[in-house]
C-alpha cells in the first residue's frame, strides 16, 4: 500500500467531496484543501478528472496562473443540461 498526500474538493452541484490524491511531495497522508495544498500537489493535479460518485459530475483541476508568483487552483464543473 503506498503513501499519498491528498486534495479534498466539494463537487460544485452536489457538495459531495472527492479526493485527489497525488505522491508529489512528502506523502504523509495529509489531506488539504484548495486553499491549504502545497504547489507541488498542485502542479501534479493539474488536469486531473473524476467523477462525483453522488451526481456524476465530472470535476477537473485546473492550474490557473496570474502576473503574480502565486497559483491558485479552481475547480471546473462541466455544465449539463436540465432539460
């Protein structure tokens, strides 16, 4: 069984939290959020994908970098239609 370190994100339709888990830094099993992840971690996710396993959304990470040095990290819900 191996270590990991982990991203914990509400799915934006439902509330349900997926993981992302990634072996990027020092994987003691901490778990993070979007505002708490280490850029390595961040870095490592970009573009990662899955599913909430309560709607069905699909999630992607996706790196978004400003003029300034820090990155943030934003969560994309694909809009489906109602109809």
């Amino acid at each position: 069984m191996g270590c990991f370190d982990s991203l914990l994100v509400k799915c934006k339709k439902c509330g349900e939290e997926l993981e992302f888990q990634s072996k990027a830094d020092e994987c003691w099993q901490r778990e993070f959020t979007l505002s708490t992840c280490p850029p390595k971690i961040i870095v490592d996710l970009d573009g990662e994908i899955q599913e909430c396993g309560n709607c069905g959304t699909q999630i992607k990470l996706v790196l978004a970098t400003r003029p300034t040095i820090r990155a943030e990290i934003y969560v994309d819900a694909e809009d489906e239609d109602d109809e």
